[in-house]
C-alpha cells in the first residue's frame, strides 16, 4: 500500500478570556477548509487549534469573577469546543497549553534552551501591555499606548530570564531571503524583515508578578512568559519529546495560519526558538487580514463582536462559511456587514449556485423523468463548457495551494456562472418541443451535470454539508464523504442513468426585510450622499473644459483592473460592490452603475480604475479607487481592455 503524504496545518491557539468572535471563527474555518481540501487531495492531514490558557490577564479575570483560573477557562474552553463542532471543523487534536503533556514539553525545552547558554537571569524594566501579555521598548510604543492593540500599559521591573534572540537574527534573515514562501502575505514579510533588521532585543521570558503559569523548572519564583509556552503547542500536539513516530511523520508544519497582528511571534521568535532547538522551520507562516466592523476592528472590551453561532442559526453552516471564506481576499482586511452578507449569499448561492442545481434538476425530471438517456448529440458549445470546467479546477487547485481563499471560491464561481448561461444559449425548452432534438437536449442535460458535479466538488472544502445535501437530489455518488479532488479535473464521469429527484432549495433567498423584522442589526451607516458615477467621457468636448497639462494627467495612476466579484449594496438602487485585482492586489471598489449593470455582467472582465484616488467610505464600505465609464443621456458603459491585458498594467 502506497505511504500517504503528511499535511499538518495549525491555527494559534486562541486566548480563553471570553466566547470566540467570527474574527477566530474565520481563521479556523479557513485552515479547515484546507485540511478537507488536502485530505480531497489524499494526504494524511493532521490539523491543530486549541487554547492558550495561561497569563496575568487570565489570572486577574478570574480572581474578578471569584474563581480559580483553571474553572475560569474551564467554561469557556468547553464553549470553544462547542462552536467548532457547530462549524463542523476536522481538527485532528485540541490542545490546552494547561494539559499535562505541554507542561512537560514546555519544561524540557526551557532547561534545554538555558543549558546551552541561550536564556539567562536578569533585570527587566519595560512597558507591558496585559491584554496582549507582550513587552514594549519605549520607543515601540504609539503615543504611550501599545501599538498593537492601543490599550494603555504599564511599566513593569522585575527580575526575569531573557532568550538570546540577537543571535540567531542573522541565520533568520537567511533563511527567509533563501525561501520567499516562509512569510505569507509578502506585505508582512517585508514587515518582518524590517523588523529584524532594526534590531532585536532579547526577549524576556519568564515573570515573577503572577503565579498562573508553567513554572521555571530550576527557579519556581519564576512561571514561563506566555507566549513562550503558548508556541511550543504546535510542538506538543504532534508528539515532541514523547511521540517520536508522529514527530518525524508530521514535522515540520506546512502551514501555520493566523492573522496579521501575530504574525511577529511567529514569524520571529518561533522560528528563533526552533532555531535553538535545532529544529527545521515550518514551510510557510501565513498571516490573513482582519474582519473589520464599521468604526474599527472588533473587540471584546468594545463589546462589538459578531457571534458565529447565531449566524449559523439564521443561515446555515454552508452560507456562514462560504461568506467567511470568500469575504477576506488573500492577506487584507474584509469588511463585516449582515446585509452585505445576506446579499451574497442571495446572489452567490441562492441565485447562482443553488438556482442552477434546482434548474437542472427540474428539467432533468420534467423532460426525461429523472434519468437522462444515453444517447446523446455534443455541439461546440459543450466543449466550451468543458474547458471552463478544467481551467477553473486548475485555477481553484492552485489558489488553495497558495492559500488564497477567496480567489479559490471565485474560480469556482466562473463555473457555476457559465453553466448558468449555457441554460439560455442552449434554451431547453425550445429543444424539448422537438422529437428530433431529443439526443441534443440529453447532451444538454448531461453537460449541466456534469458541470454541477464539479462545482459541488470545489465547493466542498468551504461548505461541508453540500455534497450530501446535493446529493439527495442529483444521486451522483454513491459515498460523498470519499469524493476525491482530482475527480473534479474529469469529464464524464457520471454514469447514466441517474435518477434525479425534486427536493428543496439548497440555499433559500433570504428576505431582507423579513430579516429586518427580526432585529437585523445595521451595520451601514444611515444614507449618505451617492457615490459619483464613475469618471465619465463625453463626446463632444464642452467648450468650458479646462485644459491640463501633461504634468497633471501624469499624477493619474490608471490600471487595468479584473472584476473577481460583483455585489449590490444593500438598500442603495445605483451602488455595486466590485471587488478588483491589480496584478496581486485585490480592492474593492464602490461603484454607481447598478442601474446599469447586473452584477453578474461584469465578473471576469478587464476594466481601467484610478487606482490612486483617495479611499473614502461610501456606506460603510471603503471604496478603493473610481473605475473608467462613458456615458451619454441614455446609458452608462463601463471601459474595458482586451481579456489578455494583464491586470495591473498601466494605462497612459
């Protein structure tokens, strides 16, 4: 029997200080969507999230309750638990940095670690930031506040040990410049490098101020600062120092995801401290925007967070995820609103996705009872649904590689859109009125299957339950649970006949008024003025125009932009939501032309965009540039460039 190839992906292990946000469930849910998408692909995947429990503000919260820690994150951990279960992620293990086995671990790498002479006993006088549990150099803070989360902090002096970091710096800039992938996005490797080179001080990693930790080894005054005992989980959970056989079957880790405002600790002192241990680095550190709510990022002590259990409850765990999923383009910030969300769930699933499976479906059993005869008349047309379907499943397979999620689910998205269209290229209806077209309309039926086969199959990974749920109407496996990837790089591979039966929508439209009776919450902001429409050209030129030099069209940066999405704007009749590709920057991109085109009509096409307008919210939503129209009394049309014209490119 062939050896599988190993995968093992981690998420941080998050702070128990209260119940999870959609910001955590975001990050979990996307390294699950790649721990499906690997084990699609045959690989033996180990998948790792869990908590870090330990700390000062851990400490505190619970003596503010009345409790002892270990009851304090007891409560909440199990919460924790719960929400992956309603999220249905596959995690292979779930580690508490408060088990026994992370203990030991944490322990003998400490004692290791200072025999060699990396960690030793000193002063520390620093400014600390509690709900980060992080230390500030004077110069690091931004106007005395922290400047990760801008919280005040306090100045702190105790005796401490401190890791040698300066002395692996060098190795470290080595090893990043030798592999461009190790940091993801390349903004935050940048970030990373800079930082590195600026100097690095080393880190204090004990405290003396609190008890509710791993205690020093050799020096109980003493418990282990906590983000050194927090990192070393991805160690514990696969075996370090007591599981040699699952160690060296999973070490190093392929990816370790988060978002951004960590990526420091891992991109630094995690790959300093392997470095101590003689370690091999993880493959790839990759760091996602945020979630973004009106006004800022969520926060707890704001009390603005978003809980992803009432999110499932309203819409359902496929919706939830593929809204996750596809929000956050590769390494930005994404933008959080429950009607944004509700329309593209109506405009992705209910009325693409799920309204071309019920289609199919209905005419499938209208026209042939269920079962699709096999004799079957091709045309030139199937063909070009065919290599869609093979261009998007080597598009969809290459952008989970790079763990660019979002541009997977809108690979995957083309499909779906291209068979919607092949329905009225092909017009069945007409077809089924003539005996003789009885062969042709079959290859018709055939072609959308099969094209629904292979949406459903990239789609998977995002939406767990799909497959199933389709599959009680369209009968395509016989173990949708053990459909492989590489099916979906295949044509034909329905075996006929089928028996298609009529079942309920997938993905039911949602009323967004109903909704609004129901206590949705307003995350736009009250109506302010439209957005212009888009710079317009007319023809002739008025006589009043003023005339520029070349100096001032010069400070115009004109790009060639690739719609990848399309959305209305909730309660607003002129403004789409685009979201735009420039080479590998993705934007968004408010634009007035809803009048005038569906969204629908400009996915995939090549349009010109300033790209270096000032950003300005338009109801909420922080629109990134102003795309090229004409225009006369009648009509607005968008400009656009040849397909092949790369995005990016200037335009002058």
């Amino acid at each position: 029997m062939e050896k599988r190839k190993s995968y093992y992906i981690t998420t941080p292990i998050y702070y128990p200080s209260d119940n999870l946000h959609i910001g955590h469930a975001y990050t979990t849910v996307a390294a699950d969507c790649m721990a499906r998408f690997k084990r699609m692909q045959g690989y033996d995947v180990f998948y790792l999230t869990g908590t870090d429990e330990h700390g000062q503000k851990i400490e505190r919260a619970a003596r503010e309750k009345g409790m002892e820690p270990i009851e304090y994150v007891d409560g909440i951990v199990e919460n924790i638990r719960k929400l992956w279960e309603i999220l249905q992620i596959t995690n292979t293990d779930f580690i508490r940095t408060t088990e026994k086995r992370q203990e030991e671990v944490v322990k003998k790498i400490f004692e290791r670690v200072y025999e060699q002479g990396d960690i030793y006993l000193s002063q520390y006088e620093g400014w600390y930031c509690s709900p980060c549990e992080t230390f500030f150099t004077e110069r690091q803070l931004e106007d005395g506040k922290c400047p990760d989360c801008g919280r005040e902090v306090e100045l702190l002096k105790e005796e401490s040990y401190f890791f040698n970091m300066a002395k692996y710096a060098p190795r470290l800039l080595e090893h990043i410049a030798a592999h461009p992938d190790f940091i993801q996005p390349e903004s935050r490797r940048n970030e990373v490098v800079n930082f590195i080179k600026g100097g690095l001080e080393d880190l204090c990693v004990s405290r003396t101020t609190f008890k509710w930790g791993i205690p020093v080894p050799f020096n109980s005054n003493h418990v282990v600062y906590v983000w050194f005992d927090a990192l070393i989980n991805y160690l514990t959970g696969v075996g370090y120092l007591q599981d040699d056989a699952l160690f060296n079957k999973y070490w190093p880790a392929d990816v370790h995801l988060m978002a951004k405002d960590i990526i420091r600790f891992h991109a630094i002192i995690w790959p300093i401290m392997l470095m101590a241990l003689d370690l091999p680095l993880p493959k790839k550190v990759m760091a996602h925007g945020w979630i973004l709510l009106e006004g800022g990022k969520m926060s707890k002590s704001k009390g603005n967070v978003i809980d992803p259990r009432i999110l499932v409850d309203k819409y359902g765990l496929d919706a939830v995820r593929y809204y996750l999923i596809k929000e956050l383009s590769f390494g930005q910030d994404g933008v959080y609103s429950e009607e944004i969300m509700v329309s593209r769930i109506n405009s992705d699933l209910a009325n693409d996705l799920g309204n071309l499976i019920s289609r199919t479906a209905a005419m499938i059993i209208r026209y042939f009872g269920g079962k699709i005869p096999a004799e079957r008349s091709s045309a030139p047309l199937d063909e070009e649904i065919q290599n869609t379907a093979r261009q998007v499943y080597l598009e969809a397979t290459e952008k989970l590689e790079k763990l660019d999620f979002s541009a997977y689910l809108h690979a995957v998205s083309r499909l779906v859109s291209r068979a919607n269209k092949y329905i009225d290229e092909t017009a069945p209806w007409l077809l089924a009125k003539d005996e003789a077209q009885q062969s042709r309309l079959a290859a018709v039926m055939y072609t959308l299957l099969e094209s629904i086969r292979i949406a459903l199959i990239l789609n998977a990974p995002a939406m767990p339950t799909l497959l199933e749920r389709a599959n009680q109407q369209l009968n395509l496996w016989d173990e949708p649970a053990r459909v492989k990837w590489e099916e979906a790089g295949k044509w034909g591979l329905i075996s006929l006949p089928t028996n298609v039966q009529k079942g309920e929508a997938l993905f039911p439209r949602i009323d967004v008024k109903l909704l609004e009776g129901a206590g949705l919450p307003d995350t736009v902001p009250a109506p302010q003025p439209p957005a212009p429409v888009e710079k317009t050209v007319t023809s002739p030129v008025p006589a009043e125009t003023k005339m520029v030099g070349i100096e001032d069209f010069a400070r115009l940066d004109l790009r060639v932009a690739e719609v990848v999405s399309a959305v209305k704007m909730p309660k607003a009749d002129k403004l789409l939501i685009l979201k735009v590709r420039l080479g590998e920057e993705e934007r968004t991109v408010v634009a007035g032309i809803a009048q005038h085109y569906a969204p629908e009509d400009l996915v995939g096409k090549k349009v010109v965009i300033v790209a270096n307008l000032q950003p300005t919210k338009l109801r909420g939503v922080m629109s990134q540039g102003m795309i090229l129209a004409a225009s006369d009394e009648q009509r607005v049309e968008v400009l656009t460039v040849s397909p092949d014209m790369a995005s990016g490119s200037r335009v002058k």
